[in-house]
C-alpha cells in the first residue's frame, strides 16, 4: 500500500466519523428545541385555562 492510499483511506475514516458526529449533534439540536417548543406550548395552554377559570 503507498502513501497516498494511506492517506486516501485516513481522510475517508476521518470524513465519514465527523459525518456521523454532526448528524448526531443535529438531531440533538432538534429534540433540544421540538421538547422546548412542547414545553412552551403545553405552558401557554396551562396559563390559558386558568386565566378562564379566574374569569368566571
């Protein structure tokens, strides 16, 4: 095997474990900010309803 194969290979492992890490960080974000986004909401519900409720 030459050196430049050797190379070849290394910058393709090392291509295809920070792909799989920036997916990984991604879909982290994601859940991050959709469980942000439920938890807001389900917040804005709860106040809702007692505003209602003192309301009447």
């Amino acid at each position: 095997m030459g050196n430049e194969t050797t190379l070849v290979i290394c910058f393709g492992i090392i291509t295809i474990i920070a792909t799989v890490a920036g997916l990984h960080y991604r879909d982290s974000l994601c859940c991050l900010m959709c469980r942000s986004l439920v938890g807001a909401w389900s917040t804005t519900a709860v106040i809702a309803v007692k505003m209602r409720m003192d309301r009447a």
